[in-house]
C-alpha cells in the first residue's frame, strides 16, 4: 500500500495575509457585538488593519485581507449573500478604490488620518447608494446622509489615529532582523 503526501508549501506572504485577515474578522465580529443606535452605524475597527496593510504591504495585500474579512466575516456572522453582504462588499470595494487612488497622493497631505476619513466617506457612500438602488427605492434614504457622514468622521477620525500609531511602531518582521 502506498502512501502518498500532499506538501503544501506556504509563503511568508500568504501567512501575513492570512494573520492579517485573522485579525481583521475578528475586529469585525467586535464591531458586529457593538451596540449600534441606527443600523449601519458602526466602528468599522477593521479598517484600521486595511490601513496598516495599505502602508506597509501596498494596495493589493489590502485588497485580499479586506476581501478575506468581509467573506469570513459574513459566514462567522450568518449574513452570506443576505443583504448585509452585498452592502459591506460594496462599501469596502468603494473604499478599497478610494484608498488606491488616494494612497498615490503625497503622504505628507494624506497619512492615515485623511485616509481613514476618506475610505469611511466611500464606505458610507457606496452603502447608501446601494441602499437606495436596491434595498429602499426611495430619495428619503439620503436624508440619513448627515448622521452616516458625521459618524464616518468621527470613526474615520479614530481609526486613522490608532492606526496611525500602529504604523509608527517598527512591524513585527522588522522587529525579528534588528
């Protein structure tokens, strides 16, 4: 009888990718366990791993973490394919290309403060155009903008700032080398 081994050989990329998308859906179900008062008002804490991942590793890394969470994400959190999916897809897709452009701007204008703020604002928006398009077929979803605004600017704000201190601490492989 022969006996035959499958070898899987894994990069030190794939690993970083797969902790990292780790650390994003668990910071996605803390997120899910929040209280919220309006649904779709929420901290978004696993933005702070897309934005550590954006700088340190570039946008396509970003990309599979980002898409990774929301998928694990939404099978741990029993909304695959629901509505709730197709609206974080959205949101994350519109803020993953927000952030693409915008990380090829000059970073002493757009750190990851300005980032965070501004791939919240896409988040949101990418959400609330679903929302209308799909979900609520009516122009009074918009009157919701200011409250979805205002809470992408306070969160986008605080993530942007934890990350931004995150990014200030040397990564964990430069830590190993020195």
């Amino acid at each position: 009888m022969t006996r035959s081994v499958i070898e899987l050989r894994v990069s030190d990329e794939d690993r970083r990718v797969a902790w990292l998308a780790t650390a994003a859906v668990g910071l996605s179900l803390v997120d899910a366990a929040i209280p919220s008062p309006l649904p779709g008002i929420k901290p978004g804490l696993a933005n702070i791993v897309t934005l550590v991942v954006l700088a340190r590793y570039g946008w396509g890394t970003a990309v599979w973490v980002s898409g990774l969470r929301v998928l694990a994400g939404s099978l741990l959190l029993g909304y695959f394919l629901a509505p709730g999916f197709f609206l974080s897809l959205t949101g994350t897709t519109l803020s993953l290309l927000a952030l693409g452009l915008a990380h090829h701007l000059p970073g002493r204008w757009f750190g990851p403060v300005s980032l965070s703020i501004l791939a919240a604002f896409a988040h949101i928006g990418g959400q609330l155009l679903l929302a209308r398009l799909w979900l609520i077929p009516h122009d009074g979803v918009f009157l919701l903008t200011p409250v979805f605004a205002g809470a992408a600017l306070f969160f986008g704000t605080i993530n942007g700032l934890i990350a931004a201190k995150l990014l200030a601490e040397p990564a964990a492989s430069e830590q190993h080398h020195a």
